[in-house]
C-alpha cells in the first residue's frame, strides 16, 4: 500500500470548517416508489441530468413494476411531473448524448427489453430504440456504461445483465451473459455478446490506475456463488486483466461502483459497494489497487445507529464534496435486499466527510440523512443552483427522498462543464483544478454508481480560493485548456482545438 495516504493533507485545498446540514424537501417530488418482486431486488437507480438547458437538473427514476417517472426541475427545490413514454419493469438509466445533437438521450434498463429514449428541446423524449438501430435485448439489465472510441462518432454501449431468467437450473450459477453495442460506420449498432458474465451490478468505462481506459464490471457472488470475481477489461488490448497485470481476484457482493482521485495524484481511488465491507481501492503508483486501510473510515460495515450489529448492504455510491472545502466526500445508500435475516434490516445511509488527513467521518445522523427505508439509486448534485451538492435517494417499496443542502459558511466552488465536437458532451475528458499548489482531478464518464447516476458538470469545492487554475485534455490526453478562472460559477467550455 502506498504509504502516507492518510498524510496527504497538503495536496488540498486550505480546509474551511462547516456543521452539514440537509433539509427534507421529499414532499416537493410527486409520489414515486421502486416496487416490485425478486426481480426488482436490486435496481432502483436514477439519473439526474438537466434536459432543457436551464441550468437546474431534472430527475428520472425507476419504477420497477410501477412507472418510470421524470421530475421537471422549476427551481427552489419544487417538482413536477414530466411526460415520457410509459415505462414498467425499469431498473434504472443513464444519460447521454448518443446522437449528438446537444441534447442527451436516456438508456433504459428493464427486466425485459431495454429502450431507448431520444432527448430533446423542453425535456420532450421520444422512443428511438429502433431510429438508433440498438438492439434491446430481453434480459434483466442491471448495470450500463459507455465510452468513445478513437475516431467514432457515437458511443460504444456496455449493457450488463444479471441473473438469466430463462435457465431452468437457476438462479444460482446461472448468471447472464452482457451484451456490447459497437456503432457502425455509417448508422445503427452491432449488437455482441460479452462475457463471462458475473451477475453484474455496476459498470465504468474509465482510465484506470495505470491510466489506461478499463472497462471495470462490479459483480454480485450472491448469485454466481463461486468461481465468479470482480472484473478489469482492458479496452485497447481487448482482455481482461488477471494476476500477471497486478489484478487479482477478489469475490464480493458487489452492488455499485464509484471513482475519484481522493488525493491529486491524478489516479482515481475506487469504492465497491458489498454486503458488509465497502470495499475502498487506492490506487497505487505502478499502476495496481490496494485495499484502503481500516483507519480511513471507508469500509461502513454495519449500521451506525447502534441497535443493529449485522452486516449493511450497501448500493449506490457516490464522491462529492458537501461542504466544498476541496475534499471528496462519500455518501452510501443502504438496505436490506428484502428480508435477509442475516443483515441489517434498518440499515442507515452513510455520508461520511472526508477530514484534512484523509480519514473519513460519519455525519449522516447530524446532518439528517441518516434514513432507514430500503435504499438503492442516489445522486448527488446541485439541483438548487446554489453551487452546494443536494441529495436524491430512492427506495425500495418506499418514497424518494429528496434533501436540500443547507450547510452553512461552506467553501467557494467551480462546476466544469467541457464540451466537444465527437461527443458533444466531452466524455473522456479530465479536468485538473488547481488552488495554491493543491490539485482536484476529475474524469467525465457515463457508468457506474447502481443503476443511474448524474450526468452534470463536474463539481469541485475549493475551500477558502477564490480563484483556480483549470487545466482540460481530451478523451486523447491531450491538453485543451489551460487558464486562471474566478470561482462560484458553472463553466461551459469547448475544448475545439482554438481554445
């Protein structure tokens, strides 16, 4: 393990110290819970992306056996219903601009086919499954990711499914096989089977710690019982990583995926949801991943309340800076799958705040989020415009939650927004922020988190700075953008090679 992690104070922002505060706004969404059989044990995710163009984030959320909704963003944390094709069976969904046409589209997991759904002026989205020739499968898809590559105009599409529901033997060993969707030439996508699969629950296309662009699957042993693992595909030389490439075999329940460089070495650190540990990887200087230490206070592995000593299940993850002192936070949506005896049944959300050491703290009762409801999707974003990180969770067989983040005195802030010519909104691209000698470094990817995440600016706290050095390269590596800019602002920026 690299040593002096929990030392790496002098890599970030100067600190400002906040009490974190949410305030419950659940009443402002209109009715929404995920529901359904064994079939929606898992799922729940959502997206929060803004598709109108307003600046405010709109939220889509599965529905499970009920109805997928979409929730028009009005500001000041107020809600209402959008329209969308009628959509059962979903289990989550990603934006992204698949066409790109500057309006992103929806990928819609389902326990059956997926869809697709085109985006379009004033939150307008249209079935276009067939108009983009995606073949939709008939599995129970669980996890998504996508990725550009080199010289494509439309993105390469990573479906991941779960249990095959058609295998008489099943469920257990029974685990399905994914499905890639490669674009052609000129129109539509060859669809391909991929594998093995693990009963996979989370997905990222993202630069690993070597720096190379891994497709890294999170999978759930629950079902695949043994001879199954957590995945690493080499993207360029088209395998998987094993023992030989310092990648070895680690076996979880996996649920979610979330990634970060915690400490400006330009490397991002990885959480994995699990039943009992949360399993968080530094990334280590040659290129491998080593297990965080206890000390950091990452591995969340039983409820904090204190009236439950059996394991947590965790779900979604997600890094974000609360309090924008400059330092990645981490928030943990728990529960139990359904009525496990063997786990928690009240099992509390985690919001854990990263200290000026490195360690991280549980507030999630202080800051009052700390609910018990079976919790699956979440995401963190900025749906209020006030450049602080809010919250939205949904949970099984319970109502959404929504929270607004009222934290006082919290530090300035800066939200990067990169755009280009291939895939409009710049995916692939990394973007450095630098305040007096610290440096934040952050990927733009579609992926991860358990079924849906945000597809936003990427947020950066910077304490007590009231200016940053921003520096963007490509999806290629190469530098677009390189400039001093004032904070508390949100930043669109075309990274066209004139910038």
């Amino acid at each position: 393990m690299r040593l002096g992690f929990l030392a790496c104070a002098f890599l970030l922002p100067s600190a400002v110290t906040a009490q974190v505060a949410f305030e419950d706004h659940s009443t402002a969404l209109p009715p929404h819970v995920y529901s359904g059989g064994w079939e929606h044990f898992v799922g729940g995710g959502v997206a929060v992306f803004d598709c109108n163009r307003d600046g405010l984030p709109e939220i889509f959320a599965a529905g499970g056996t009920a109805p997928a909704q979409l929730f028009l963003n009005r500001g000041g944390m107020a809600f209402e219903p959008g329209d969308l094709p009628e959509m059962t069976g979903v289990t989550g969904a990603y934006a992204l601009d698949i066409d790109a046409d500057g309006w992103r589209d929806l990928f819609v997991l389902r326990v059956g086919p997926n869809r697709v759904l085109r985006g379009g002026p004033d939150c307008a989205f249209t079935e276009a499954t067939e108009d983009f020739g995606i073949d939709p499968g008939n599995a129970w898809s669980t996890a998504f990711t996508a990725w550009w590559s080199e010289g494509d105009a439309r993105p390469t599409l990573f479906v991941g499914n779960y249990v095959d529901r058609s295998d008489p033997e099943g469920p257990f060993e029974a685990c399905d096989t994914h499905q890639i969707l490669i674009p052609r030439a000129e129109d539509g996508y060859d669809s391909a089977p991929f594998g093995p699969g693990y009963c996979t629950l989370s997905a990222l296309a993202a630069r690993d710690a070597r720096g190379r662009m891994t497709l890294r699957l999170s999978n759930d042993r629950h079902y695949y019982v043994r001879g199954g693992y957590e995945q690493m595909f080499d993207l360029t030389e088209n395998r998987f990583l094993g023992a030989e490439d310092g990648w070895p075999q680690v076996s979880l329940w996996g649920m979610g995926i979330a990634s970060r460089d915690l400490n400006g070495d330009g490397r991002d650190e990885v959480m994995l949801t699990s039943m009992g540990d949360q399993l968080l990887q530094i990334a280590q200087e040659d290129g491998t991943y080593a297990a965080a230490p206890f000390a950091q206070g990452t591995y969340a592995q039983r409820p904090h309340l204190g009236d439950d000593g059996r394991p947590s299940t965790g779900w979604h993850a997600e890094f974000g800076d609360v309090d924008n002192d400059g330092r990645a936070d981490l928030f943990l949506a728990k529960g139990n799958v359904d009525q496990m005896p063997g786990n928690a049944m009240k099992d509390p959300n985690n919001l854990l705040m990263q200290q000026s050491d490195g360690r991280f703290t549980e507030v999630s009762i202080a800051a009052g989020v700390a609910t018990t409801a079976r919790s699956r999707g979440a995401a963190m974003a900025d749906l209020d415009g006030d450049g602080r990180l809010d919250l939205v969770v949904v949970n099984r067989r319970a109502p959404m939650e929504l929270y607004r983040n009222v934290t006082p005195e919290t530090g300035n802030w800066l939200a990067i927004d990169p755009r280009d010519r291939a895939s409009v909104f710049a995916v692939g691209a990394e973007v450095t922020v630098i305040t007096d000698g610290a440096r934040q470094v952050q990927q733009r990817v579609v992926g991860g988190g358990h079924a849906g995440g945000g597809a936003l600016p990427l947020h950066f706290g910077l304490g007590e700075a009231r200016d940053a050095k921003i520096e963007i390269r490509d999806a290629s590596g190469v530098l677009r953008v390189s400039r001093k800019v004032a904070a508390n602002q949100t930043l669109r920026i075309d990274l066209s090679p004139s910038q």
